[in-house]
C-alpha cells in the first residue's frame, strides 16, 4: 500500500467521525392545560369552577401516559443535553377526612397529580437510564402562597369538599451520564406576568439555568429556558415587552458570566418567539422580540444551518393533545449556538400520527427539537 494512503487511512480510523459534534435537544413537556381562563376568573366562584376544569383537563391529558412517550424520544436520540420546560407537579392535600373517591382523590381530578420530572426520569431508568438531571429552575410555586394562615398553597372545593392545591413548574437540563459535569446556575427573571386571583397575587415566574460542563475535552455552557408568551394579558398592547426584557436579562446575563474561554454556548428552550416577529413600536420605545434579540447578540439559529427548507414548526397542538392531524404552526421552540456551526442535522420530533400514545394523544402539544451541531 502506497505509504502516503496508509497514513490517512490510520488517521481516518483513529479519529472520530465528528469530533466536535454535540447532540442537544429542547422539549416542552406540557402542563396539560391552558391556564388562561383560570388566571382571568373574575370572583371567587368562577376561579374555583375553572381551577376545577383545569384538573379535570391535566388529568385527562394523562401525563404518566405522554411522559412516558417524552421519555421515548429522549432515550431514543441520546442527547448530551435535553433542556426540558413545563416539568410540572401537581399535589393535593385534603383540608379534612374523606372517604376515598371525595376530595384529592376524586376520579374526575385524582389523574392530575403527579410529579412530570419523577415520571421522566423513572421512564428513563426503566430503558437503561443513562441521564442526570444537571441543573433545573423553579418558576410557578405555589407552596409560598398562604391564602389561609398556616397553610400553604390554592384552597378549593371539589364537590363541596375542601381541599389545598399545590403546583410546581420547573425548567430542568438532562445530561448523558457520561457528560463531565461542573457546576450551574440560573435564576427566574426581573420581569413577570402576574395574575391578580381570588386566591390572591400568582406570578407566572420564568427564568433559565445554565449548565457548565465538558463533552469529551470540549468545554460548553449549555442554558434551558422558557421565556413568556408574547400577550400573556391579551387585553395589554404593551404585554409583548415581558418576553422581551426576559430576553434582554437573559442575553445580558451571559454575556457578563464568567466563563472558560473555549466554552461553546448553546440555548435552548421555548421563546415563545419565532423568526417572523416583528418589533413593535409603542410610545414608550420599541419592543423587541426575543428572536430578534438572540439574533442580534451574535446567536446563532441552528435550525438555519440544516440543509433544506423544512419550515421546522414546533408548535401546537389542541389544549386536550387529541386533535386528530398535527396542528403546528410556528417554530418557537429554538435552539441557539454562540458561533456558526459548519454543519447542522436537525429534525423535529413527536408530531407524526405514529407518535401518538395508546389512547390516541399527542406526547405535549409542543414538538421536540433535536439538533446535532458540528463546528
């Protein structure tokens, strides 16, 4: 063999394929309901009527059920990093004895509650594991909220029994076991929506985490985030500007952190912002976007570098997930890289008919974003 063709072919077979490649993904797990009702119920009535739907609708939408699809996705593309949103939990606490069927475990609402992360991580062992939660946030935490003194939580009535909801939404990055792992931080941001409820002031907190840690010798700083929908209070023109300042901490927030020089940067999660938003003039100033901003501050769209024009769309499907044809409009749910990639190889999942659970539900009614980056 000719001596020069040798050396490369060694060269070849002892390097890998894409040694710089790093599989990331951003899954939106769903709550299971729209809370949009609920956070408008104008007395105290209505609020409970509509806290009650709300159970009945996240426990129809039978989370150990669709969780358990997520989880599929995730053990079948093996990210380095998954960064999950809407990890919700939901526990309830009878306020006094009942018989079993009244209060907590009501058949119409007993379904609701569980905890989405356990119920991640336990379909996740039960493939053969290999992730570990490396970094998480705490959003929407109703365990602070004392409407009743002593007691901590949402009182209501289910049937006329009385009762103390809890919930909990978390932003949380999975990382393969075989990830080195340094440490993380995060923070929810300055600016919430807040709904004023019966029940009393609930801030709609969002926020980040942001995880350091090396694939193989490369270092990265891989961030999970949901920022807000765009008109969370429909009725407010200047809504829009919650995302916004959300973005702008965000991106302000990472450019200041301290980090290894050669670290890459990968964001991914739920902007609630896609490419085709415009900026919105109002007489305080401009309000821009958060896909603007990313864009602006020198990220990087992965899905912009995948070969083709596949519109990528992410997002959504019907509140109960039973909708029978994929309803996916736009693409929200992105994942950024501080540099430009050389290669890209991306495709959203869970949103063919064949993805659907046994009894004929969507995984979440978001779509999971798989993106394998090449540098």
């Amino acid at each position: 063999m000719n001596p020069m063709r040798s050396l490369l072919l060694t060269c070849l077979l002892s390097t890998p394929a894409f040694a710089g490649d790093i599989v990331v993904m951003t899954q939106n797990q769903y709550l299971g309901a729209d809370l949009t009702m609920l956070a408008a119920a104008p007395d105290a009535g209505s609020f409970n009527a509509e806290l009650v739907s709300v159970l009945e609708r996240v426990a129809e939408a039978n989370a150990p059920e669709r969780i358990e699809a997520l989880a599929d996705q995730i053990h079948a593309k093996d990210p380095h990093f998954a960064s999950l949103q809407e990890v919700f939990a939901y526990t309830c606490t009878d306020l006094a004895p009942v018989p079993p069927g009244y209060g907590c475990t009501d058949p119409s609402i007993a379904g609701a509650f569980n905890d989405h992360l356990a119920l991640t991580m336990d379909a996740l062992d039960a493939k053969g594991g290999g992730f570990v939660v490396a970094g998480s946030v705490t959003n929407l935490d109703t365990t602070s909220l004392s409407v009743i003194p002593g007691l901590y939580g949402i009182p209501f009535y289910v049937n006329g029994v009385p009762a103390l909801l809890n919930v909990i939404d978390r932003d949380v990055v999975l990382a393969r076991d075989d990830v080195a792992l340094f440490g993380s931080f995060g923070w929810n941001y300055a600016t919430v929506a807040t709904a004023n409820t019966p029940a009393g002031p609930i801030d709609f907190d969002r926020g980040f985490v942001a995880v350091d840690a090396a694939v193989g010798a490369q270092p990265y700083r891989f961030v999970a985030t949901h920022l807000e929908t765009r008109y969370p209070d429909p009725t407010n023109p200047l809504a829009p500007y919650i995302q916004s300042a959300q973005a702008y901490e965000l991106i302000a927030t990472l450019a200041g952190a301290p980090n290894h020089p050669a670290s890459r940067v990968v964001v991914a999660g739920d902007f609630n912002s896609a490419d085709v938003d415009a900026p919105l003039a109002t007489p305080f100033g401009t309000i821009y976007p958060p896909y603007m901003q990313m864009w602006a501050a020198g990220y990087h769209d992965a899905w912009a570098y995948k070969p083709g024009k596949a519109a990528g769309y992410s997002c959504c499907q019907a509140e109960d997930v039973a909708n029978e044809a994929d309803g996916s409009y736009e693409r929200i749910d992105l994942i950024w890289t501080d540099r430009a990639p050389s290669r890209v190889r991306a495709n959203v999942i869970g949103y063919d008919e064949d993805d659907k659970t046994a009894s004929g539900l969507w995984p979440s009614d978001h779509g999971t974003v798989v993106a394998d980056i090449t540098y």
